[in-house]
C-alpha cells in the first residue's frame, strides 16, 4: 500500500506539471549592456531576434545616463517622433506585456538623437489566450493527454491497492 500511495503521488505531481502554463520571463533588454546608445543602429533588432515574447513577460529597461523609454506606434518608431509621454528618470523601467494582446510592440528613446542612433526596439507579442479558438487542436490534444493520465494513474493506483 505504501507504493501505491507514493507512486499516486508521483503521478498527481506529473499531471500537474503538466496543467501548469508556461513561466513568464524577465527579459533585460540589451542583456548586459542595457538600455544604451548601441554600437550600431541594429544592435537591439539583433537583440530581439532570437526571442519569443509572451503575453505576461517583463521587460526591463535598465539604464546608465540620460535615457528614457517611449512606448510608441509604428509611425512614430518608424520617424524616432518624440513623444511627450515617456518613462524617465531613476536608471530602470519595466514592463509587462499584457496576456490577452497579440501583435507589435514599439520603444524608442527620445533623448537627443538616440532613437536615430539605433536606441529603439520593436517587438511580436504573442498572447497567453486563445484568440477566439475555443476547440482549437492545441486545447483538444491537452485533454486528451490528461484523460489518458488519469486513466492509466486510476489503473496503476488500483493495481497496487489490490
């Protein structure tokens, strides 16, 4: 009886493990070298390429200097329009994506000339939440996987309590 008990345990954690979403991530934009006047006009293009932002993760914006972060439209990424509203002062700024938006993000720096100098960022955001997918194959295949769980953890725990 003892085996059966740890080994549904063993179980309940995995079936667990495998409701639970995803983790959110804290990107520091630029990594090490922060939010700065890059090296060239790319560098935090570069930066975002190999990522994928999601819904509910952080950016954080840290900063040595006079810097400030925008969030902007296209247009005004596009053209390093300076905007009124910005985030200044102190040497950090973070943001969290929301979870149920899809679709770009846009920062710049408005101070002197670095957004001209490369000091922008734009990014894809992907949503946490289904958009309009009720049934979608994603869902489908997830209880289909946790029934498949249940009954066979409801077998084995059986098995073992005879």
């Amino acid at each position: 009886m003892g085996r059966g008990v740890v080994l549904a345990g063993c179980l309940v954690a995995a079936m667990l493990a495998c409701l639970g979403g995803a983790a959110a991530t804290e990107y520091v934009v630029g990594d090490s070298r922060g939010w700065t006047t890059p090296p060239n006009v790319t560098y935090y293009d570069e930066w975002a390429a190999g990522k994928t932002f999601m819904g509910g993760d952080t950016l954080k914006f840290v900063w040595n200097g006079t810097h400030n972060v925008a969030i902007v439209t296209k247009e005004e990424y596009d053209n390093c329009t300076k905007v009124i509203s910005t985030f200044s002062g102190g040497t950090a700024f973070s943001l969290t994506l929301p979870t149920d938006v899809n679709g770009p993000y846009y920062f710049i720096s408005t101070v002197g000339s670095d957004c001209e100098n490369g000091l922008k960022l734009a990014i894809n955001v992907t949503s946490l939440t289904p958009a309009e997918a009720p049934n979608s194959s994603a869902s489908s295949v997830t209880v289909g996987v946790l029934s498949m769980l249940v009954l066979v953890s409801s077998s084995i725990i059986a098995m073992f309590m005879n």
